[in-house]
C-alpha cells in the first residue's frame, strides 16, 4: 500500500504541486508512487478555525509532511502552521524545493532542524515512502 503524505505549500504554487501530485497519484506514472492529500481545494473564508479544521481532517491518516519550498514560501502562515501541526501529531517533516526555484528557507524549517532537499523526483520519491 502507498504511503499517504500531505502536501504543504504556498497558494503561488498550487499548479505545480497540482502537477505533481497528479503524476504521483497516476498509475500510468512510474517515477512517483503514493498517496496525496493537501488542500489544493481553494477555501472561500478567512475563518482561521475553518481553515485549521481543514487542515487537521486534510492531514488525517498521512504519515508524514512534504513541505514544498518555492520563491515566496517562507511567507506563508499557513506553510508553518501544518509544519507545526504535523510535529505537533509526532508525525516528520521533510522539504524540498520546486525545479528551478531558491528561495528563501521558511523559518519554521530553520526552527525545527529540517533539511530543505533540492528538487529531483527520485528523492520526492524517497521522502514520500522512507520508513
């Protein structure tokens, strides 16, 4: 059975990690294979409780977090509060970069320890399934 893994992004992103998550849940794909949930679904409120609800049900059932890192990243609340929510559930944090991007490292990566990958398929792959 595939691992299940959430995917944490910035909003700026969300048709690359879209793309992504579609060659990761296509059969048809054989460099990546495994199991997405992320709230690429946009969200029509500005309600934090909602927003949070949704992320914790999102993240239900995941064992682990991809933090994809692009040039805006570390600006987004919403990137350091599911890291912060999946260390919360003892649950690990990976990240890696979007091709061709360097942005800046998110201070919550820095806080918590986590190394920032460069992109390549093969290790998205890696940190999607690593036990």
């Amino acid at each position: 059975m595939p691992s299940v893994v959430f995917f944490s992004f910035r909003e700026a992103d969300r048709n690359v990690v879209a793309t992504i998550k579609g060659r990761a849940v296509n059969s048809n794909y054989n460099n990546l294979n495994f199991r997405v949930r992320d709230l690429l679904q946009r969200w029509d409120t500005e309600d934090v409780s909602v927003i949070r609800q949704a992320i914790s049900k999102s993240m239900n059932g995941t064992s682990r977090t991809i933090v994809f890192v692009g040039q805006g990243t570390y600006k987004s609340r919403w990137v350091k509060e599911e890291v912060e929510m999946t260390l919360r559930n003892n649950k690990p944090v990976y990240a890696i970069r979007l091709k061709d991007t360097n942005g800046q490292k998110p201070k919550v990566l820095e806080d918590n320890g986590i190394y920032l990958y460069q992109w390549s398929e093969s290790r998205l792959q890696d940190l999607a399934t690593r036990w």
